[in-house]
C-alpha cells in the first residue's frame, strides 16, 4: 500500500480508508491536535502550560508535540510527574522521562507519594487489602495524583496542565461513567476538564482529545520516542481494563464505534456542564483544596491509610 499523498510507503490506514506515508501521517495527527486546540481553545498564546507525564508514550509524545508548538515560548512549558510508588513500573518509566527532559532541556518537576503522603502506593494498597478497607488501587493512585498534579500546578503558577488522553481513553471513561450512573462525572470530561471555574482549580485540556491509541503509538515511534509495552501490576484490577477489551472488541466488528461514543457524548456534555455547574465548591477544611465536600477525596483517602502506618505522615498544605 502506498501514501495517497505520495508514492512512498503507507505506514498508516484511517478510518475513511485514507493511506498515508510516516511524513504525511504526521502531518495528518499534528493538523488534528492543531484543529483541537484551536476549536476548543485548549492554550492560548503566552500561557504557562504543565504537561502531565507518566513516562508513557501519550504524555511524551505530546511533551514533545508541545515543544515543538511552542518553540518560540520554551521557557513557558515544563513536565511534571508524579512517583506513586510502584515498585518495577514507575521508577522504569520515569528514568525514560527523565532522559527525554534532559536531552530536551524541559524542567521536569517531580513529586513522590511518599514524601508528600508517607506511604507509597504499594504500602497504601497492603494496608488496605490487610485491613480489608476495600479502597481499589487506582482509586488511590488517581485521587492522590489529580490532587498533587492540581496542587504544584498552582503553587508553580502554569495557566493549565495538558494530558495526553486520547479518543480511547476518553471513550472507556464515558462508558465507565455511564454504566456506573455518575452523570457528576461524566459532567467533568471533555476535551476541558472540570465543571465549575475556582482559583484554586488548574485547568485540564487534552490536545490529543481525538487522535485513537493508535494514532498515538504512531505518531510517537515516528517522533523517535522509545515505546514500551510494560503495564502497571494493578492494572488486572482495574475496571477500565474491561471496557478497554470491550470496547476494541466491538470496535473490530463495528468500526468507528468509539468514535460515535465520544462525539455523541460531546452533543450532550454542554447540558450535562450547565446541569452541574450551579453545585457549590467550597474548601477541603485538611487540606485547603477545592471541594465539593467537607474533606476532599484525596484527604478522604488519607484519613483511612494513616492509622495504619507506624511513622508520622507528612501531608503538605
Ligand atoms: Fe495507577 Fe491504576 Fe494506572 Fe496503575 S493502573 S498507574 S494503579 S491508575
């Protein structure tokens, strides 16, 4: 199969049957995510922006994307990443990270669960499994990362912090959110994150919001990032990782169908916004975040590990 837009060879079939070579492929997915920032108006010139990496190939990639985007502005873009604790994963993807930030001279701010909290996230999920408090590992590993991300992201004064979702992610997290009947948080997504605007709240955008898993790995091979296939030890409890293999299950014999899933759902994510938007936020009174509770879910979760750690827990304000 060769490139329609050349003779070169195909590295890549879209949806719509379209072939196209390495260089016209990347022209194709940086036109898409140049298309989303604009429609969305995801950064605006002279912003601060933090992008959220895991050492994966998303985030990397659009650290990368992002580099190059804002060429003229580099001082106004940083990494920061967050070390939960998970003994043979994250400590193997960030070394990766760190590499890239250094090669490319972007400041990568780091910041671990332990010295923030005092447990790791494999010290969190032991207590919780021998003590049965029935708190799923990644709802730990999200709520305090969401938390810490949001709470440097102020402190380090960035405008917004970018994530490297892409159409798959967002497409299981609508499903998930559907089948469970949390329209709160299905509310929260979108290619802008978050319902209600509070100082105290770092805007999420997601520029990758429409380009598939595929897209991503592409785009990330052909940008000379090291794509690895290691996976975290929790993700087998993960609900996610249902709706994933649903979802690409039905993919196959229904093409296009996460593609439908997220646009329909961005038909109705603007009522589902104004529905929300008029709850009020107020404080977390531990820790002083935005909340929509008394005690915010990252505190929430503290408050149930600390009892059973032996030392003092450091918990950052
Ligand atoms: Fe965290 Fe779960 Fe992802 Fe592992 S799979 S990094 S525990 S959210």
């Amino acid at each position: 199969m060769v490139c329609e837009d050349c003779e070169n060879r195909a590295v890549y079939i879209s949806l719509s049957g379209r072939s196209l070579c390495s260089k016209h492929f990347k022209k194709y997915f940086e036109k898409k995510v140049m298309q989303t920032i604009k429609r969305y108006s995801l950064i605006e010139y002279g912003e601060r922006i933090l992008v959220a990496c895991s050492g994966g190939k998303d985030s990397t990639a659009l650290l990368s994307f992002l580099l190059r985007l804002m060429k003229n502005k580099r001082e106004n873009i940083a990494a920061i990443a967050v070390d939960e604790g998970i003994s043979g994963y994250r400590d193997v993807k960030l070394n990766g990270l760190v590499e890239f930030c250094e090669e490319n001279n972007i400041p990568l701010h780091t910041y671990s669960f332990k010295e923030q909290y005092g447990f790791t996230l494999d010290e969190a999920v032991k207590i919780s499994r021998e003590n049965r408090l029935k708190i799923k590992p990644c709802y730990i590993c999200g709520v305090l990362r969401r938390s810490l991300i949001n709470t440097y992201a102020r402190r380090l004064g960035f405008s917004k912090v970018a994530t490297g979702h892409n159409l798959d992610d967002e497409a299981q997290t609508i499903l998930m959110n559907y089948l469970r009947g949390n329209p709160s948080l299905l509310a929260r997504l979108g290619p802008k994150t978050g319902i209600v605007e509070d100082e105290g709240f770092v805007q999420r955008v997601k520029p990758f919001y429409f380009c598939t898993e595929k897209e991503d790995a592409i785009y990330a091979i052909l940008t000379g990032i090291e794509v690895d296939f290691v996976e975290c030890p929790y993700h087998v409890e993960n609900y996610r990782l249902e709706i994933r293999d649903f979802l690409n299950r039905l993919d196959s014999t229904i093409p296009g169908v996460k593609h439908s899933l997220v646009n329909n759902f961005l038909e109705i994510l603007p009522l589902l916004k104004r529905e929300y938007s008029a709850r009020s936020i107020g404080r977390c009174r531990v820790c002083g975040n935005p909340s929509a509770r008394e005690v915010c879910r990252a505190c929430m979760v503290v408050e149930k590990i600390k009892p059973f750690l032996g030392g003092n827990v450091n918990r950052e304000q």
